[in-house]
C-alpha cells in the first residue's frame, strides 16, 4: 500500500483555520498590497509626498499617515490619490485556493547537547509580548 504522508500544517496554516484571524489577514493584505502600489506609483512618477499632498488639498503628514497605515485609507481616498497622479484602478478578484504547505525546515544531526538548564522565557510567554510603539493589527485595519 502506497500511502502519500499529509504535509505538515504551518502555524500560519493553523492560524487561518480561525475565522476571524483570516478575516483580518485578508484585510491587511489587501490594505498593504494597495498601500505599496501606491509608494510604487509615487515612485515611478518621481512625486513626493509633499506634492502629492499639494494636489489633493491636504497635509503632508495626512499623506504619511495613510501611506504608513496610521489612518484609514477609504476607496474614495484611493480614487483620489489615483486620478491627481493620472491612474485608475482596475480590480481582479479570484478565488483563494487554500493549501497546506510542506515544511520548509531541515533536520541536521549534531553530537552537540544543548545543556540542560532551563530556559529564562519560555515561547509562550513571548507571543504576545510587542513593544508599547507597535501599532495594534486590529486596530490599523478595522479604521
């Protein structure tokens, strides 16, 4: 019998099987991916924040804000930043298509023994350790 081994579930594959978190995950992804054609744009037309800020009527530090994902970034705030730079959008939606991903980690044999002491902080306790400064993810894409 030729049996074919399941590939191992990532964490993030583990993480996604939370609604919720997927929801999220799907947000943010959008949100970056509209947020870095937008730097991409402002690049490729040599146009600087400041200027971009000047043709839509607002603040340099508005400008920052949104493309730093410190302000909700609004469909109609996308259609404007598009039309003063001579753009428009076209949107393609497609079917996400899920998979487990076969581990990417590689197993070296050693003599080498770690020692035997115990560890000053456990994995767990770090998770949800982030510095006071780091913006919360729920927070940047909910608006």
């Amino acid at each position: 019998m030729n049996m074919k081994k399941e590939p191992e579930k990532t964490l993030m594959d583990k993480y996604l099987e939370d609604p919720e978190f997927a929801k999220l995950m799907a947000q943010g992804d959008l949100i970056m991916e509209v947020t870095e054609t937008l730097c991409e744009l402002l690049e490729k037309e040599k146009i600087s924040r400041k200027e971009l800020a000047d043709r839509l009527g607002k603040s340099k530090g508005f400008i920052s804000q949104l493309l730093n994902g410190g302000r909700n970034l609004t469909l109609r705030t996308v259609a404007d930043i598009l039309h003063v730079l001579g753009y428009k959008v076209s949107l393609t939606p497609y079917k996400e298509v899920r998979q487990i991903h076969e581990s990417n980690v590689i197993e070296f044999k050693t003599r080498c023994t770690l020692p035997k002491k115990k560890p000053i902080q456990s994995w767990g306790s770090l998770q949800g350790s982030f510095p006071k400064n780091y913006p919360d993810f729920r927070k940047a894409i909910s608006g």
